[in-house]
C-alpha cells in the first residue's frame, strides 16, 4: 500500500483515521503532532505526555498510536494499545528480542491489531538500509558510522543497528566470514561497537540530527551509502506512511521498508 491509500480496516475515504501521538511533547513527537494535524485523511484525537493517562486513549477513539515516547516506556505503552484494539506506529528504540517476543504472544492474542515498529521513519535511510544489505554481500569489509545529535539518549543508533543486522544476514546468506581486522588491543572500544559482528561507531555532536555511513570496501575501492536527515520533517512522510498502512497489515511488521513494496 502506497502513501496517501486508506489507512485502516476501520476507516473509509470519507472518514479519517483517528490518531493518537504519545510522546507528543518531545522533538519529534512535536513534529509528528503538526504532520498528523495537516494530513486530510487522519484526524488528531488525542496527545499524550509521560504523565498523562493511557486511558484517555480509549475515551479519545483513537485507531492508531504513535509511540515517540522513551524505552522505558514505549513497551508498556504498545502493550496497553494492543490490548485495546489501537493499532501501534513505533519510532522508539529499545525493542530487543525479548521484547520483541513478549509483543508477537500479545497480538496473537488479538489477530486483528496491527503494530510497526521502525528504526527510522526517513524513506531516504530506509532505502540506504536497503542498500547497504545489497551491497554487503560484494564486498569483504563493512562498518557502519551512525552520527546524532547529543541529547540522543541511546547509541547506537536503531537504526545504525538495524543496518548493522541487515549487513550481518546478507553476508552470512552469501557466505562470507568476519570482515579482516588484525586488531588485537583495543582497551578503550575505539573500533566500536559489535553489532552481529558488524563494527558500528557513534558520534555525538552538537548541530547534528541524524546521519549514517556505510562504509563497504574491497581491494582498490571503496562503496560509501551515506544518508543525511537535516530536519526531523524528514521522518514525518513515513510516520503519515505507518499511519495509512498499519491498520491492514495485522501482526507484528519490523521495519518501514515492508511498506513500501521495494521488491515490486
């Protein structure tokens, strides 16, 4: 289903979708407030701050929620959600395998609920993501570089992770080993984090919204997938795209790109 298409089984042409957004204080719950207040087929119902009731969310009508809230909360929040019928948007990182588990047992509890969680709403990453795995499995090195803003609470990245995961599977699939490092003292983690093998380093800087690199490399070249995100506008036609999709998409869908029929 494409942008701009009906966004739930329960909503038709003529009825917009009603839409929560928890967290809706925060940057990027602020942004995405304004984006669902100027779309013409959703219709803002409620915003949630961390102090305010789940409950207003049932009272309110809402069909779908987005959680831009924090990781301490955001599984609490779905669950909540879930367990109501509300369709879930979730841009908030913190969603391990663990979690991940706890959601899928939830909704096949309730078949009929949809829920997305997305490392990055930005269409422009999803597709450097996208990339990035095609291109891992042509070349021997591969290292990521995720770069934020400092008031980015976790690191790296979900979304340098997820890239980290793709690139892992891909070479696996193709058969290929560890990229080649001779490294054999790093006491101060400069090679970075390990993510499924992949090395991932992060940088915070004032001035910085988000930015990647993947860095691919063979003998003689090197393949640069680099993405910037200057505004946080930026993730708002996926979010709006989450939005209009989750409502026919039952289950639990990892990632935005399944959205997006890359493979048509």
């Amino acid at each position: 289903m494409n942008a701009g298409e009906d966004v739930s089984e329960n909503s038709t042409v003529n009825e917009p979708v009603k839409v929560a957004v928890l967290g809706a204080h925060g940057r990027m719950g602020s942004e995405a407030v304004r984006a669902v207040d100027n779309a013409k087929d959703a219709d803002l119902v409620c915003t949630l701050d961390h102090r305010d009731s789940l409950q207003q969310l049932v009272v309110s009508g809402a069909q779908v929620a987005i959680d831009l809230t924090v990781p301490s909360a955001t599984e609490d929040n779905v669950r909540f959600c879930v367990a109501h019928g509300i369709h879930c948007v979730v841009g908030t990182t913190g969603w391990d395998d663990e979690r991940l588990a706890r959601l899928e047992q939830l909704l096949s509890e309730h078949p009929g609920v949809g829920v997305l969680i997305a490392p990055n709403f930005s269409i422009g990453a999803v597709l450097a993501m996208r990339f990035s795995a095609v291109a891992a499995k042509f070349f021997e090195s591969a290292e990521v570089i995720e770069l934020h803003h400092p008031n980015k609470v976790d690191a790296p990245s979900g979304t340098a992770a997820r890239t980290a995961a793709l690139i892992a599977q891909a070479r696996q699939d193709a058969g290929l080993g560890p990229s080649p490092d001779s490294t054999e003292t790093d006491p101060d983690g400069a090679r970075g984090a390990k993510v499924d093998g992949v090395s991932v380093h992060s940088v915070r800087l004032r001035g910085l919204v988000a930015h990647q690199e993947t860095l691919l490399g063979n003998e003689g070249e090197m393949l640069t997938i680099k993405h910037d995100s200057f505004d946080r506008i930026s993730f708002m036609s996926g979010v709006l795209l989450g939005v209009r999709t989750v409502g026919s998409r039952p289950g639990l869908t990892h990632g935005l790109e399944h959205f997006m029929d890359l493979d048509a």
